[in-house]
C-alpha cells in the first residue's frame, strides 16, 4: 500500500488485515509513491514515485520476502503515475504522466531498457500477458494506448469516437474473459475492451461519482470499481456487464483497490481517510475495521 503524502509504503498481512510493516524515504521509498505493482516469480515490488513533477521521478524496488529495498532507485520519466508486471516476459511498464511516456524495465535487471512515446497523458496501465498487450490510458485524450509487449511499439489507439469516455483513468485486464475494464473519471461510467479485436464493446457501464480505480477478480466474473466523490465500490458482473451490487461503508475517497481471489477479499485504499477498507467478495460486504495506514494511500496491491 502506497502512502502518497508521507513517503512510505505499508506492508498489511492479508491473514490478519493488520499492519506488520511500514518502508520509509529513510529505508529508500522515493517522493511521493503512487503507483505498485508485484513481479511474483522474482519476489519485487515496483513503486511509481511520482516525484515534484519538475525533474524526473523514480521506481523503487522492494524484495517482497524481506520488505527492504533493493538498489539505487530507477530513473524513469516526469511524474510516474502507473505500474504493472509482465511476469512471463519479466518486464515492468510504467507510465509517466508529466511526459506522455512508458518506461520500460527488465525486471531481472532493474534496468530501463526502453521508452515509448504516446504523445498523450499517460496514468493508469494494465497487461494482458497472454495477448502481450499493455493498455494504458490517456486521461487528457480520451483514449487508450495499446502496446504490443514483445516489440514495445504501440500498435493501437482506442479512441473516444469509439468508445472510450471522459477522463480514462485506470484500467484492468480480465484475461480470462478478454476484457480491459477503463474507468472513465469524468463521465461516471466504464468502458469494456475486448482484448483480441482493441475494441470497445457494448454501452459504458454506469457507475458511481468519478471512478478510480478497478482490479478483476479472475476466479470469479467480478470487477470492482472505486468511486471516488460518493465512497462506493461499485460490483460489475464481468459475464454481462451488470452492476450488481453497490457497497457503501468505506473510507472517505476510496481510490486504489486490489482483489486477493483466494481469501476472496478486496482492499480499498480510501485516500482522505488514511486507512483501507477490506471487503469480503463473497458477500460484498465490508468486513473488517478499517487498517490504519499512512498519509493519502493510493495504490494497492495483493499477492
């Protein structure tokens, strides 16, 4: 869980919901942490330091069994935003904001092997491995970008025209399904990808006020949609494109969320509120109190 404001990182153990470690600027996390991703097979945590959007910002890497930082920090482009993992082809995607840019990392290295310029702001990412897609979004463009993960060349934009909404936000795959779910922040709605064509399907799935973010449930055919000026978490059944249910008795400005299908559990990082709300997937129910984090958390992540 990253802990924008305060510079740290917060380590929760899913079998307990508590607080088991806090990673500091003294301990490496860099300004403003922001966006995290996990590579499972190499035990790393790649944290998106947004930074003061003047010079370039950093990627910290964390070793996931024993919660230190590994390495001087990465360089990448002008306020790093999102983060996601390629495992299969050991590769880290991160987009900066500030310079309408995806870095590219070898995860086994933790070198910066390649940039792609998209020409557009660039926030939320998202990687369909089995396609070695990357799809990133383009909040200021009303578009999405997609990037073919072997050649790291963008073969596609999604655009409003065709269906894309206002303010794409976040985004997450179902690979499963062949799905990209796209929050659209300024229309209140989701746009679904069919990832084997890059086209937008059916109508916008109506959501709550300014949606955020969005993690898949890839046991169950659930999506979760945080909505950020009404507290909710909207439940999208991925076999239909239906709202389902509505959950209310988060935090103030849920923002980031991560699904764990195997505790069948969603976190909630309720960015006012400085604590996560957990959820039981089975039920849609809030279960536990909400955990205690750092200042402004944001993003989340579960493995």
């Amino acid at each position: 869980m990253t802990n924008t404001d305060d510079d740290s990182v917060s380590v929760i153990d899913p079998s307990t919901n508590a607080v088991i470690d806090t990673i500091t600027a003294a301990e490496g996390i860099g300004d403003g942490p922001i966006g995290v991703a996990v590579d499972l097979p190499r035990a790393r945590a790649y944290v998106a330091n947004n930074g003061d959007g003047i010079v370039n910002g950093t990627v910290s890497v964390i070793d996931t069994s024993t919660h230190q930082v590994v390495g001087p920090p990465i360089i990448v482009g002008l306020s790093p935003f999102g983060v996601a993992v390629d495992s299969t082809r050991a590769r880290a995607y991160v987009t900066n904001a500030g310079d309408a840019t995806v870095s590219v990392i070898n995860t086994v290295t933790n070198a910066v092997i390649d940039t792609i310029s998209l020409g557009t702001s660039a926030l939320g990412v998202a990687v369909d491995p089995t396609r070695a897609r990357a799809y990133v979004t383009n909040e200021g463009h009303d578009s999405v970008s997609v990037i073919d993960t072997n050649t790291n060349a963008v073969i596609d934009t999604i655009t409003e025209a065709e269906g894309i909404g206002d303010g794409p936000f976040a985004v997450a795959v179902d690979t499963r399904r062949a799905r990209a779910y796209v929050t659209n922040a300024n229309d209140d709605n989701v746009s679904v990808i069919n990832t084997s064509t890059n086209q937008v399907v059916g109508s916008p799935i109506t959501v709550g006020d300014t949606p955020q973010g969005v993690a898949v449930d890839p046991q169950r055919p659930r999506a979760y949609v945080t909505n950020l000026f009404d507290d909710t978490v909207s439940v999208i059944n991925t076999a239909n494109s239906q709202v389902v249910a509505t959950i209310g008795g988060l935090g103030d400005a849920p923002a980031g969320v991560a699904v764990d299908p195997r505790r069948r559990r969603a976190y909630v990082a309720n960015l006012f509120s400085d604590n996560v709300s957990v959820i039981n997937t089975a039920t849609n129910q809030v279960i536990e109190p909400p955990v205690i984090v750092g200042d402004r958390p944001t993003g989340v992540v579960v493995f």
